[in-house]
C-alpha cells in the first residue's frame, strides 16, 4: 500500500478518533438503531467533502477568510453545543428507568441529518482539522501521491463513523439496563459542556 495513503489514513483517523460532539452523536443513533446508515454516510461524506476541498488548495483561501470571524465562529459553536447538551439532560431528567434503544424518541431521517450537519458544519475545529491542517500536510505531495494522501484521510472517517456506528448497535442489549440511558446521556451532556467551554475559551469569550 503507498505510504501517501498509510499517511493520510493515519492522520485522518488520529484527527477523528476522540470523542467529540459529532462522534457522540453518531455513537447515540447507533445504540437506539434508528438512521444508522444515513448518519454514518453523511458524516463519512462530510469529511470527505471537506478533506477534498482542503487537498484540492482551498486551505489557504479558507484560513484567510476565517481569521476575522475566528471568534464569532468559536461563540456559535459554543452555544449550539451547550444547547445539545441541555438537550440531553433533559432526556436525563424525562427518563425513566430500564429504557430500551426501541423506546428512546428519535427524530426522522431528514431533521436527524439536520441535527449531524449542524454537529459538523458548526464546529470551526472540523475546517481547522480537515480543511486546513489536512490540506496543508497535503502540499508536501505532488500528483498521484496527492491524490491518495486525501483518499486515505477520507477512507479513515469511512472506516471511523461506520464502525462506529454499527459497533455501537452490539451494545443496545446493554441499554435495556435501568438507568443506562441517564448515564449514556449525562455523559453525552458532560462532553457537549466541556466543548462548549473548550469553545468559548478559544473564541476569547471567557
């Protein structure tokens, strides 16, 4: 295998693998089994989309249209993080005990892919990983080899979000515990606070 694509693989996979906003949400639609497929393929494309837009040169332009609105971005994200999060403690609160993955409410296939786009488009760290420090460790190869560092950072959050996903699905059984999806979501919420603060602090608001 080209070491152009051991490269890109690698980096694309150390660059998704932790647990972040959009990962926990892929990680939640996986347990309760609803969209599974779609949520995967969205947020796998997702990253493609955007890794190729950084490889194809656009990391440079994006970087230079970014930095005067670095803060406002950081200061949305924040929020809309912090309201996912408030979004799960309520499911916290509402729950009751011994839920299964069936009974868990679920959006539809359409404003459940909403919900992912905004857990992706709205996080300035997805152009920063992706789009710019992606595409500028993409400017050290040349043709071929260029082609197949983006093709192995893409093919990394193929492999991440459908094993992911579906890995998630051999653990529902687990859910049916009571109080299982109190923790699940408290710790869905946990994450989505420190991000959000992580957020705040980046955009200088805090």
């Amino acid at each position: 295998m080209p070491a152009s694509f051991i490269t890109g693989f690698a980096l694309g996979f150390s660059l998704i693998l932790a647990i972040g906003a959009q990962n926990a949400f892929v990680l939640r639609q996986g347990l309760i089994g609803r969209h599974v497929f779609a949520v995967a393929l969205f947020c796998a494309l997702s990253d493609a989309l955007l890794i190729a837009a950084g490889v194809g040169g656009l990391s440079l332009l994006i970087a230079d249209i970014m930095t005067p609105y670095t803060d406002w971005m950081f200061g949305g994200a924040a929020i809309w993080l912090a309201l996912y999060g408030v979004m799960r403690l309520r499911d916290v609160m509402r729950g009751g005990g011994g839920l299964e993955a069936g009974a868990v409410k679920s959006l539809d296939v359409i404003p459940t892919l909403g919900v992912a786009a905004m857990l992706t488009f709205a996080n300035p760290h997805v152009y920063l990983d992706t789009v710019i420090l992606v595409g500028t460790v993409s400017l050290q190869f040349d043709g071929i080899d260029k082609l197949l560092f983006g093709s192995g950072a893409a093919s990394a959050s193929f492999v991440f979000f459908f094993g992911l996903a579906y890995g998630a699905s051999y653990f529902a059984s687990h859910m049916k515990r009571p109080g299982a999806w109190r923790v699940l979501d408290t710790v869905i919420a946990v994450i989505m606070f420190i991000l959000a603060l992580a957020m705040a602090r980046a955009g200088n608001w805090i």
